[in-house]
C-alpha cells in the first residue's frame, strides 16, 4: 500500500478537502453543513442554506446564511 492510500484512510476526504473532525467546530452536526451537502449533492438545500450569506467557513468558504452550517463559522460582508 502506498502512502497516499494510507492518508485517505486515515483523513477522509469529501470533494478533495479532507475530513477532519478537529478541524469542524460542531463535529456532531457535520452531516447538516454546506461541505457535506455538497458532497452528497444535495444542491436544493445548499441553495437555501446560501441563498443569503451572513457566514463564511474559515476551512472551506463556503457562504451560508446560517451560523450553524458551516464548520469554522465566522462574519461575511460582501
């Protein structure tokens, strides 16, 4: 086994951003943020979560309305 394999199995990756709990500050609800949505396609709901952003994910960017979706949530202005 190579050692990229060994990586991926050790830090999952969604979308090529790997997953790694430390990095989400509310890990018992990563299955409800923008990341995770959009790995599993779930397009109408990312829609609504960012129709009107107020957040952004220090992680990944994504731009949600709520706080709540998004891993390392902090204040977006356009």
């Amino acid at each position: 086994m190579d050692e990229h394999n060994n990586l991926n199995k050790e830090f999952p990756v969604s979308d090529g951003i790997p997953i790694v709990d430390n990095l989400c500050t509310n890990p018992e609800n990563h299955k409800t943020h923008l990341c995770e949505l959009k790995s599993l396609k779930k397009m109408a709901q990312v829609e609504k979560l960012s129709a009107n952003p107020k957040y952004i994910c220090g992680n990944c960017g994504n731009l949600s309305n709520k706080e709540g979706a998004l891993c390392a949530p902090g204040p977006y202005q356009k």
